[in-house]
C-alpha cells in the first residue's frame, strides 16, 4: 500500500515536470552605464532534432511565412541557405493588462536569428526594444528616442507608466511568455 501512495505523489510531479522548459535569458551588463542601449538581453535555445539542413529551411520558413510574415508582425533581413541562418526583425503587439475598462498594449521589437544545420537548430532573440503604441499608429520612425530599452525592464526595473503597477515586471512576464510560445512553436515543428 506504501508503495502505491509513494507513487501517487509523484504523479503529478512528473506530469508538470515536462511541461516546464525555460528558455536560457542572458543579460550581458557592460561597466560603462553611459550608453544606455549597451546592455542586451538575449533569449537562447538549442534544439536537437532528426530532421536534415534542407528540411529544417523548408519548415522553418514555412512557419515564418504562416506566422509571422503574414501578419506582417516580422520581415526577413538574412537568408541565407548555405549556411543555414535565417535572420528576421520583429514587431509584435503584446496585450499586457486588460480589464474591464483599461487596456495596455507595447510593441515588441527584437531580432529573431534561427541557426540550423543537419540534427540542431539555434534560436536566439535579441535586441529586445519596446515601442509604445503611439509611435507605430502615427508611423513615427523608431529612433532611440522612441524605443524603451531592455536594460529599462529586465536590469533596472524602473520602467514606468500610468495606470500600470509594476509595469517593468509585467512587461519581462510578456515579453517571457512572447518569445516562449515563438520557441516553443519552432520546436514543435522539428520533432
């Protein structure tokens, strides 16, 4: 009987256990604070899969197409199929608060690089940027004077904005759940 309550508890362990994968977050802080978009915030996953070069270009772009491009939420900036690295800057809408009365949305910017040779595909994020939604509605161009720094959000936690407890926190959250879902779809596609 012991062994069959022994094995109940961790029944549910297991089960959650597989379906929490984080992604690796790198922030790399230089020592000169002056350049206030020197520090980065990098997502980053290695994927190891079954699937050869070409395949992996076909599914990936597929995906991209379906997914991204479509939207118009990405355009691709390298291509490049010999050595397998497909490159792409993104713009996404993240709804980040939504009540009953109030809603909050910031763009996401970043750089989306997709490294794929036979049997491994690295993806990485970076040059995360946050673009309030004013500057895209009236097609402002994204100079650094418009763009929100990663460094704001994930490494000094003081970005603020009205209505909005603890905005910096809930933006990394999205921004986290963002990217995950992007990851997570691309390896789905190359199990």
């Amino acid at each position: 009987m012991r062994k069959y309550l022994v094995l109940l508890m961790f029944i549910p362990t297991l089960i959650f256990a597989q379906s929490t994968r984080k992604r690796q977050v790198v922030i790399e802080t230089e020592a000169d604070y002056k350049n206030y978009f020197q520090d980065k915030v990098t997502y980053s996953d290695t994927i190891k899969t079954s699937k050869s070069h070409a395949e992996i270009q076909d599914i990936v772009s597929g995906w991209l197409v379906e997914n991204l491009l479509s939207e118009r939420k990405a355009k691709v900036v390298n291509n490049n199929k010999e050595k397998g690295i497909i490159e792409c800057d993104l713009l996404d809408k993240m709804e980040i608060i939504k009540t009953g009365w109030f809603v909050y949305n910031m763009y996401l910017k970043g750089n989306l690089t997709i490294d794929y040779q036979d049997n491994l595909c690295t993806i990485n994020f970076d040059n995360i940027y946050y673009v309030e939604p004013e500057a895209i509605e009236e097609k402002v161009e994204l100079e650094n004077e418009n763009l929100i720094s990663s460094k704001m959000v994930f490494i000094d936690k003081n970005y603020r904005t009205a209505f909005v407890k603890n905005a910096s926190e809930q933006l990394a959250k999205k921004t986290d759940q963002k990217i995950n879902t992007i990851f997570e779809s691309i390896e789905k596609l190359l199990e």
